[in-house]
C-alpha cells in the first residue's frame, strides 16, 4: 500500500492534538514539544484529542413523506 488511511485524513492537524493549545496572540498552535506550528501542520508526536474534533452535523429530513414514495410500482 502507497498510502495509509491515516495519512490522508485532513482532519488530523495541530489544531485537535493533546499536545497543542490555541494561542491568544495568533492563529498559531503552542505545542508542548515544537513551540508555536501552524495549525494546519503535523508531526511524529501527534495524538488526537477526541474532546476538540468537532462531530459532523446530522442531516435533518423534514416530515413530508407520502406512502408513494415508499412504493415499488
């Protein structure tokens, strides 16, 4: 295999690591371990902190459903 699952997830960044805290000053990350890293970045030390990634929003279907549509005619 070329490439793994993991390395092509885009949500896998700075930005949701255990290690990294947003900073006050600037868009940028304050890593425990690199310093200040954009929040786009990744490296080795990367662990994914499951408080900080955001779930997908549900779809919500609205109500308007009919006994036809659910037919096989």
């Amino acid at each position: 295999m070329l490439f793994s699952k993991k390395e092509l997830n885009p949500d896998d960044n700075c930005s949701n690591c255990q290690h990294g805290k947003a900073s006050a000053i600037s868009d940028d990350i304050m890593c425990t371990y690199k310093g200040p890293v954009s929040a786009t970045g990744k490296c080795k030390k990367y662990k994914k902190n499951l408080l900080a990634v955001r779930p997908k929003k549900k779809h919500i279907f609205s109500g308007d459903f009919t006994p036809e549509d659910f037919s096989i005619d």
